[in-house]
C-alpha cells in the first residue's frame, strides 16, 4: 500500500513538472488516502502483535 502511494506522489510530481495541474491534484490526493490507509493498518498491526505475543 505504502508503494502505491509513492508511485502516485511521484505521478502527482510529473505531472506537476509538465503543467498537468488538476491530474497532479488528484493524483496526490489519491496518494494521501492510500499514505493513511496504510499508517492506520500499521498501527493496527503494531498494535494487535503486541497483544497478540501476551
């Protein structure tokens, strides 16, 4: 998940570079919800380990 959004912010910073403002828009905005997608199964995941080795 975490490289999805990478490959999207990277989009997003091409697209920025050739003038493509509103698809340079969108494609951070789809790597911000995929960054915090992924920060919250993290957590989640961190989380349900350390209970799960009590």
């Amino acid at each position: 998940m975490l490289h999805y959004a990478i490959v999207f912010f990277l989009i997003a910073i091409v697209a920025a570079v050739f003038g493509f403002g509103g698809i340079a828009a969108s494609a951070v905005g789809i790597a911000k919800i995929l960054f915090f997608i992924f920060l919250a199964l993290a957590v989640v995941s961190v989380v349900m380990g350390a209970l799960r080795k009590r």
